[in-house]
C-alpha cells in the first residue's frame, strides 16, 4: 500500500503520427490538491481524457487507487468524479432533474438513494435554493457548480477538474475555490485542477504539475517552484521559456 491516489507512468498518446503527450509520469498523494499547469495547447485535456478513460494511452499505464485503468477501465472509473470540458446539461429541465436523470448512471444505488444522494450533492454544492429553476436560467458559475454536482453523486474519492474556472467572473471564480476547498477538507477528496492560470491553481494546490508541448516540465510542491527571492508567476515564465 501507498500514499498515492494516481500514478502515471510513462504515458505516451499519439494520433496519427504526431506526439500529443510525450512520457509523462507523475503522482498524486492521497487527500491532496494538485494542479495540471500548461499553457493552451500543451496537453492538459488529453491528459484528463487519459486519466478519465475516454481515450487510451499508446504507451504506459495509469494506476488510480492501484488499479490499472488501462486493464480495469470499468471499475477504476466508477471511483472517479470528473468534468472534462464543460458540463452537458438540459436547459429545459431544473438541476434537479438533470441530476435526478444522470444519478440513474449509478446503478448501485437503489432508486431512494439516488434522489437522496441529488439532495446532498445540491447542497455540497450550495444549489439547493435554485434545485427547481431551469438550468438554462443558471449563471455560468451555477453550471459550473452543477457539473461538480453531477460529478459527486457516485462519492468518488478523486475529482478531475478541466479548466473549471474558465469564463467565471471573479465571484464564481471565488465561489468555486471555497467550493474545492471544501470538497477537499470536509469530504476528504482528492483533487486534480487544471489551468492555464498560475495564480489560480496557486491558491488552492498544494502540489503543481507544469506540461508544455505534450512534456512534462516539473512536478513537485508548489512552495519549491520558486526561488526563494522569486515569485511564482516568474518561475513559471522562466520554467515554461526554457
Ligand atoms: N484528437 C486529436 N487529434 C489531433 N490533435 C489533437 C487531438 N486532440 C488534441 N490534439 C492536439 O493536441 C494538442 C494538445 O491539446 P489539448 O486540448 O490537450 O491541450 P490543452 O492543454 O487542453 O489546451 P487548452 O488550454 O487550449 O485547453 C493541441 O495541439 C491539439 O490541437
Ligand atoms: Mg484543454
């Protein structure tokens, strides 16, 4: 047994000749908060597409929990939460409603448990007041906050955020940290954000993991980042410059 919740080791994926993500390996503690650093373009979605299953590596293996999910893909899957892009919700219908249909995915919850665990994740992700308005009134912020919604209802125990901040006004961006933050403190999940913005994922990560051009640049506690007369904004320019 480890400590770790994720370990990739030496992924490599490919399409049609061109090197994506190019060997990358690194590892997530258990209980953590780890930001995936890239500007566009560097690899940071199919490498969430690769941890969430829905594409598979060329080359090595991804072990979430100790189980492969390049073997295991079914049941790896089942114990993580995740938003990869943005949520696709009905806008016709309340967030309850689409909650309600999408809890219908967990088979191992019976029909009761389903509508209750719509109940908690409404209120994990304080949406409760809005449950019965439709989601086509929902501020893009309120989206957001239903997509974690939707990615809590099978309780995983590791949540994969893509760009979740993308687009929010500073107070949806302000929201969504407290949210991560409490989705991490209180419930014990670990956490995987990515983004194109330093000082975002500085402010709720512990451990950072900077890609570029498919390769991995740095992996490692954020404080070891920067020198000590540096800030971390010019670490990361310097590092991404290189
Ligand atoms: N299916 C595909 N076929 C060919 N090229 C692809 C495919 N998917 C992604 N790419 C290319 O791989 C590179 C990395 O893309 P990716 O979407 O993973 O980057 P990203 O870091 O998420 O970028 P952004 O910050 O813009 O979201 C890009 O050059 C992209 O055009
Ligand atoms: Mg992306």
């Amino acid at each position: 047994m480890n400590d770790h919740i994720l370990s990739v080791q030496n992924i490599t994926k490919k399409v049609r000749g061109r090197v994506l993500l190019d060997s990358i390996s690194f590892v997530i503690e258990k209980g953590t908060i780890c930001g995936l650093l890239g500007p566009n373009g560097s690899g940071k979605t199919t490498l969430i597409r690769l941890l969430t299953g829905l594409i598979r590596p060329n080359n090595g293996d991804i072990y979430i929990n100790e189980n492969s999910i390049v073997t295991n893909r079914k049941q790896v899957v089942m114990n993580i939460g995740a938003i990869v892009e943005s949520p696709i919700f009905f806008p016709y219908m309340s967030g309850k409603e689409n909650l309600r249909n999408l809890a219908r995915l967990h088979p191992q919850l019976t029909v009761t448990e389903q509508k209750d665990r719509v109940e908690e994740v409404l209120q994990i992700v304080n949406l409760e007041d809005r449950a019965k308005d439709k989601v086509g009134t929902y501020s893009l912020g309120m989206k957001q906050r239903l997509g974690i919604a939707q990615a809590l209802l099978g309780k995983p125990s590791f949540l994969i955020l893509d760009e979740p901040v993308n687009g929010l006004d500073p107070m949806g961006i302000r929201d969504l940290r407290e949210l991560i933050l409490r989705l991490n403190q209180k419930y014990g999940i670990t956490v995987l954000i990515s983004s194109h913005l330093l000082d975002e994922l500085q402010k709720v990560c512990s451990q950072i993991i900077v890609i570029r051009e498919g390769k991995m640049l740095w992996s490692g506690h954020k404080d070891e980042l920067a020198r000590s007369n540096q800030s971390l904004e010019d670490a990361f320019v310097e590092l991404v410059s290189r």
